[in-house]
C-alpha cells in the first residue's frame, strides 16, 4: 500500500502555543516512520509550513498517486479536515481515505457516520494497525477481511463497524524515531527563548499515557492511564538524534506527565548529565509527586522550563470537581523552588469548573497575582472534550444538546474560535462579563493581551448575531479593565 499523508493548513499546534510557532506532529511522523521500516512507500505533505491551500494540496496528491490518503484529526482541527477529505474524496472517489488520531479516538463511531468521505478510522496508536490495514490491501482489500483487524471503524452497507480496541504497545523501545526526515524541517521555525536568546528547538516524547484522572483530560481515553515510557537509553538516543541530525538546541519532552514515576525520570536524568548531551529541556509536570530533589536533578541535566496545571484556584473545586487533590503550599512551593534553580515556570489556570462559584474563580486571581512575577501564567476557559467525564456531566446539565454530535457545526453550544478553538466551552455558572473579567483581568496587567490583534480572528470566526453580542461583551469589558487601571 502505497500511503501519502497530509498535515493540514492550519497545522496542530495549540492557540496558547501559537507564539513559539511551528512544531512538528509527532503522531503523523509515527505512522509515517513505521510505514518507512516495513518498506511500504510514504510520503508526507506539510501544508501547514509549506503554505498550501486546498489545489496545492490536491496537485500533491494527484502527483503522488498513492492508495491510501491519512490524516491525523484533533477536536480543534475538525471541520478543517473534514472540508479537505470532502474535497479529495470528490476529486479522487477511489482512494481510501484513512484517519486517526485524538478525535478518531474519542468520537469515531459518530464521525465515520456524519463524513461520508471518511473509509475508516484508526482508534487508539496506530503504528501496528496501520501495517495490518496495508497487508490488507496487499491481499486483495478484501471488505470482509476488516473485521479481522482490532482499533478499527470501517463502513459496511454505510453503517459504520468497530472491530474492537486494540491493546496498547508494551515496549515502545522498537518503535522507530518519528520520521522528521521526511519533513522540511528548516520550515519548522520553532524556537525556545533561553537566557535572552531564541534557540532553535523541537519537540519529541518519552512516555505515552497519564496516570491521573482530571475530569476534562481526554488522555486516559487516547493514551491511557497505563503509562508506558521509553527506556531512558532509547530517550538519550532520540535526543542525541535531534541534536546532531536537526541541530536542536531545546528540546520539549510533549510527555503528559515527564515525572510520572519519579525512579524512572531520575535514571533519565542521571544518563542525560553522564551522556554531557549539552541540550536544554521543556517539560509538563505534575507537582504532587515532584521534589526540590528532583527538580534539581532535572536542572542538571538541562531542564530550562517547566509547566503544570493549577486549573483552578479553589482546594474544593480541585479536589472534588477536577480530581486533582494539590494544595496551594504545593503551587507556591513550586514556583519558588524553580525560582531558586533557575527554571522558569508557568502555570495553567483554567477558569468555569463545575459548581465553581464567583468568589472560588477570585481564588484563582488571587493565586495569580501572587505568582505573576514568578512564574509565567497561561489561562483559558474550561473546554469540553469528547468522552471525558466533564462531557457527561455538560449532557446533564443540557451544555450539550441531546442530540450534539461533535462532528457537525453546531450554533446551539458555546464556543469562542478565535480565543479558544472550535471547542464547546463548559459555560454554567458565570455571565460572558465575569468570564471576560476573568481571563482578561490578570493579563491586561502583565501586557499579555491585545485585543487589537485578534480583531482578524474574531472577524474570521463570526457565525451568527449571539456571537458579535459575545465578542462585544468581552471586548466592553477589555476597554473597562484598561481604563480603570490608567
């Protein structure tokens, strides 16, 4: 099987990551590379660096000539792709289209229902599935073969058909390093402020899954709870790869938790400093299970910035609502502990939680103004993700209409594209004035926001009168803010 797959126009990179611009995608390269090992030919178009619209991309397309067309689907890209792949299926009705990824995962049965252009999904990673569905089509592309293949959706009769989920991969080590050769990676310009300079970096993972069960978090559904981590000799392998084959200089472990098993991170550590790998690191913590120890042991070996959620200033909401039971001791210890070995922190809030109260969401600001000139802050409104518990609870308390599919526009939910992405926000308690207050307060004060420069995307992402109203709110209370604080 022959398989060409397409990064979209708009990449995959988070709004809140946006400035640090291009990264690679790593799920993309996974497949790719494993393709590549078992000798099947591959090819990979990146439309999002290399600038291609929807005829650039089917000139790729038709040039290649490949059996089978992939893509990688997250909830924030969704209806982007889902207009490519209606796209090519019209303009090439015999290639198989084929998805994986995030969304795949979490809403697939749905989405091979509502995109006819869909022919099948990968559920869960799909390094092994996708060898099985090319030995298939080596064999003839038999329809009813499918069924023999676990962590899939096909159609049959135009219902859609799950074979099962497929176990999660044990040992990682034999996997192949993602397949960023195939990619230009000079079109990648990310790169990663150390000591007031930009240093060019990318990205790589050590471990796949998260132990934790906050009550938003898709991963459990995706990766697992179950982690599985690389050997730390196959992690020092990767990174010496990176360096010496892309230049990198930083490195950002895209890991869900790097110290999920504290013995584990600190071999890690120790082999990085005996190796003298010279790179620094980025990485998401979780700070719990995190010590003054090994946050030094980590500053030795190159660890420059860390980050980890809060989410929510209140104990209670975090506690009972999110199922992450830190305390603000933990929060402030964290930040003064980086502050002394030199690392910079940031940290994630997140604000409308279930129950969350008025004076719950000041807790928040409260924390906020006390870290600001610590550590860097990063906040949103709280999204909601299919599958997670926080979705169940939406349907309850009717946030999401009974009959909601995520794979359809859908006017009736509340969304913020342009600040926040194509993703239903868990809006119940507070007014658009309070949320506009609330994530606007801290950052007009640090200059961390510009309402001027998002007008384009505001523009862009209009859909109907309730969203100018929205938007005009927000920005009322971005003037009020401003003009108080002259």
């Amino acid at each position: 099987m022959k398989t060409h797959l397409i990064i979209p126009p708009s990449g995959y990179i988070a709004q809140r990551w946006k400035e640090h611009n291009t990264m690679p995608p790593l799920g993309i390269l996974f497949i790719a590379a494993m393709l590549e090992k078992n000798n099947l030919p591959v090819k990979i178009t990146a439309s999002d660096v290399l600038k291609l619209k929807k005829n650039d991309i089917l000139r790729e397309i038709r040039k290649y000539d490949a059996d089978a067309i992939g893509m990688s689907i997250t909830t924030e890209n969704r209806f982007e792709i889902f207009d490519l792949l209606k796209t090519i299926k019209n303009e090439f009705p015999k290639k198989q289209l084929i998805v994986g990824g995030p969304h795949a995962t979490m809403a697939g049965l749905d989405m091979v229902t509502q995109i006819p252009a869909i022919d099948l999904a990968v559920i869960g990673e799909g390094e092994r599935t996708i060898l099985e569905v090319a030995a298939w089509h080596a064999a003839g592309a038999d329809p009813h073969e499918l069924a023999k293949i676990k962590g899939i959706i096909y159609k049959h009769d135009g219902q859609p058909i799950f074979t099962g989920p497929r176990p999660m991969i044990e040992n990682l080590d034999p996997l192949p390093f993602p397949a960023k050769h195939l990619i230009p990676m000079d079109h990648y310009d990310f790169l990663w402020p150390v000591n007031g300079k930009m240093l060019r970096a990318t990205n790589m993972i050590t471990s796949r899954g998260c132990p934790f069960n906050c009550n938003f978090c898709p991963t459990p559904f995706t990766w697992g709870r179950h982690v599985r981590g690389y050997s730390p000799q196959r992690v020092v392998d990767e990174i010496r790869w990176n360096r010496d084959q892309f230049g990198a200089e930083v490195l950002w472990f895209f890991d869900d938790t790097f110290n999920y098993h504290i013995k584990r991170t600190e071999e890690l550590c120790r082999l990085i400093i005996k190796e003298k790998m010279g790179i620094r690191f980025v990485a998401e913590v979780r700070i719990d299970i995190l010590s003054y120890d090994l946050l030094a042991l980590m500053r030795e070996a190159g660890v420059q910035y860390i980050s980890f959620g809060v989410e929510a200033g209140s104990e209670r909401v975090r506690r009972d609502i999110i199922h992450k039971n830190i305390s603000n001791t933990q929060v402030f210890q964290t930040v003064d502990w980086a502050r002394q070995l030199g690392i910079k922190a940031t940290a994630f809030f997140i604000f409308s939680h279930p129950t969350e109260t008025w004076a719950e969401a000041k807790e928040s600001l409260s924390i906020i103004e006390q870290i600001k000139d610590k550590a860097d802050i990063t906040v949103s409104i709280l999204h909601i993700y299919p599958g997670t518990e926080l979705e169940t609870y939406a349907k309850e308390k009717k946030l999401l209409p009974a009959d909601f599919s995520w794979n359809k526009l859908d006017r009736r939910v509340e969304t913020l594209p342009a600040a926040q992405g194509d993703i239903p926000l868990f809006k119940d308690q507070f007014t658009w004035a309070q949320i506009g207050e609330l994530v606007l307060k801290w950052s007009i004060g640090t200059q961390r926001v510009s309402l001027w420069k998002k007008i384009p995307d505001v523009l862009r992402s209009i859909r109907s009168g309730r969203d100018i109203w929205k938007y005009l709110v927000i920005g009322l209370v971005y003037m009020r803010i401003r003009l108080f604080r002259k």
